[in-house]
C-alpha cells in the first residue's frame, strides 16, 4: 500500500500542537454596578439612563447615555457623562447634549447611540421616531404611541416607525445631524457601522424587523450586513450574516456594539432574546473574517451575559441586558450595556480568554 508521506508528516504535526481547551466564558459585571442611574434632580433623565455608546481616548470615557423623564410621551434624549476610570463616571451637564429635532424625521425620540471614529470626527448612528413612542412597558408587546394623522399619511408617520440615523461631532457636545440611513418603510434599528473601511469600502451592520420568511432565510429578525462607498447611501444589497436559533436563548438576534478588530478577526458583541423576542435578553459573541467580514468564522453557543442582579431584572424591561458600547484596554474588553431598560452596567473580561473560546467554539 502506498503512503502518501506529505499528508503522514501534517498529519503528525497537527498532533504534536497543543489542543486549546474549550471553555465557557462570562463577562464580569463590576462590583459597583450600576456605573449610572437616573437622576431625580434633573427632569429630562430622571426615569431612564440606559443604552450608551461609550469611547475611549486619551485616557478618558465619554459616555453618550439614552435617557428619559417621566412623562407620558417618553421623550428620549441623550446625555453625556465622562470618566478617568470607567466606571465613576460625571455629568458634564444639567441638560441633554443631543435632543429629538424641533420638526425634523426624528422629533420623536432619539435612542442606543454608537460610536465609531473616522479622522478627526465621531460618527454616530442612533434609532429615532418621527412621534414620542409614550411609556411602551405599560403597553402590550411591541405596542407604542402612535399620531393622529390623515389617511394619506406615509406609512413611516402613519405606524410611528423607528429607522436609524448618522450624526457627527468632534465634541461630543455639539452634533451635525446628517439624515435618515435606512429604509422609511423598515423598522431598521442596531444599525452598526464598522470602524475602518473594508476593501475600500464602509460596512454596516443592521436588523430590518419585517425581513423574515422563507423568501429571507430567517424566522425571526436577525442580523444583516452591507457595504458602501458613502457613509450616506447604503442602497446596496445586503446579506444575512446571523440569524437566531430555534427553542434557544437567540430566537431573536441584533448587532450590540461597534465590531472590534483582532488579530483573530471581527470581534462582534451582539444579543439574543428567547422565546421570539418576548423573553430574557442575553448577550453572544461571534468572530468575523478580517478580509470579507460576511463570513462568520467562529460563534459560540453560549451566552456569555445574561440578566442576574435586581438592576438587571427590575426596571422597564424586566430581564435585560443590551450592550451598546465596547473597547480593548491593556488587553481587557470593556462593555458597557444598559439594565431593564433603566440602568447602565459595566462588564469585563480578558480579550484572549474570550478569542481562545471563541475559536475553539
């Protein structure tokens, strides 16, 4: 019998490198969490402070917080709030740095803020609506306020519909609204973009609610990407890249925070809701190919942050945790999410013990 010596000697060698050990891993939630809280002294955030896009740089945190008061149309804004350590953070004002326009597509509210940096300025893509959605947690599933209008209403006043917007600034303080990114006709939200360009070109990350079916390839709404040469026109077509599991804690998936890049790929933060997006929400984690980022390389099975603690599991969503901001320090990865759609958490974990699970997943 003839023996093909090349393929003996890989062979070999492939069983003399040491097998990587599969692990299960958790982020760590810091011990003084919440890191922020409602704050009774000022109206406009004295009900909700969640969702935040967080940077780093220069050896300080800026935090743009979602926040909310108490009144019935829940108008939401953003707030900003900065640290030295990540984790005290102060406000930088008694007022909100970015508000719901007077009279523009976005007058309604302003929500789940992210980050990224190209040159000198910050893009941030945010979801908005055209009429204040009201205090929905006192509603029915996925039920919000909607506008009196005529019948020749479009549907994206109409039905009251989230899309996504871009805005940019150097400051974190003052903003230039650039417009609608999405489809008015989609509820098209945890639009995320990629922080560099991709073969020249940008990519986005995003979750159009009604795209489900056969005719899409998902059962329930799910993750897509797209690629574009202006950061204001994304009319290309997408392509699914995550979808939710059947009878798991991931029935319903969406993007979470800016994809991070590492030596091992895309790192993308992203959570799952069970039960078809009327459970628990949780948070996964999935690698990308660095050169073509629709190709999944590597997703673990396992959650790895779930809902645990009272500012976790009592609020206006009861069992949610949803990350919205994320960075590498020193080797740590940093994830900031907001808590039952009322608080904001902090949590950690080693950047490689999370790559090493990831790939051997």
């Amino acid at each position: 019998m003839a023996i093909n010596s090349s393929k003996l000697n890989k062979r070999m060698n492939e069983l003399k490198k040491p097998a990587l050990n599969k692990v299960k891993v958790k982020l760590k939630k810091h011990k003084d969490n919440p890191v922020l809280s409602p704050n009774s002294k000022n109206n406009w955030e004295s009900l909700v402070t969640c969702n935040p896009g967080v940077w780093f740089e220069n050896g300080k945190f800026y935090m743009l917080y979602r926040a909310a008061g108490n009144d019935e149309e829940h108008r939401i804004c953003f707030g900003l709030a900065t640290s030295e350590n990540g984790k005290d953070f102060t406000r930088v004002s008694d007022k909100p740095v970015f508000e719901p326009s007077k009279d523009g597509p976005d007058m309604g509210a302003v929500e789940d803020p992210r980050i990224v940096k190209f040159g000198e300025e910050y893009y941030i893509t945010y979801a908005y609506r055209p009429y204040p959605p009201g205090q929905y947690w006192n509603f029915g599933h996925d039920e919000i306020r909607l506008p009196k209008v005529g019948e020749d209403a479009p549907s994206v006043l109409k039905y009251n519909i989230a899309n996504s917007g871009l805005a940019l600034t150097k400051d974190f303080r003052t903003f230039r609204r650039l417009g609608r990114i999405t489809s008015p006709q989609l509820d098209d939200r945890d639009v995320i973009i990629f922080p560099e360009k991709i073969k020249g070109k940008y990519a986005m990350l995003h979750r159009p609610k009604e795209w489900i079916g056969a005719e899409y390839g998902c059962d329930h709404p799910s993750i897509w990407i797209k690629f574009s040469k202006d950061l204001m026109v994304w009319d290309a077509p997408s392509k699914l890249l995550l979808s939710g599991i059947e009878g798991t804690w991931e029935e319903k998936i969406g993007g979470s925070t800016p994809p991070l890049k590492t030596k091992d790929g895309w790192l993308i933060i992203y959570h799952g809701v069970e039960n078809g997006g009327q459970g628990f929400y949780r948070v996964g984690a999935a690698l990308l190919d660095l050169k073509d980022p629709t190709i999944v390389t590597h997703r673990l099975p396992d959650f790895i942050m779930e809902p645990e603690y009272d500012y976790e599991l009592e609020g206006y969503y009861r069992g949610c945790v949803f990350p919205t901001g994320n960075m590498i320090i020193d080797g740590t990865l940093y994830v900031y999410y907001g808590a039952a759609d009322k608080y904001i958490g902090l949590a950690t974990c080693a950047l490689d013990e999370l790559l090493n699970a990831l790939k051997n997943a």
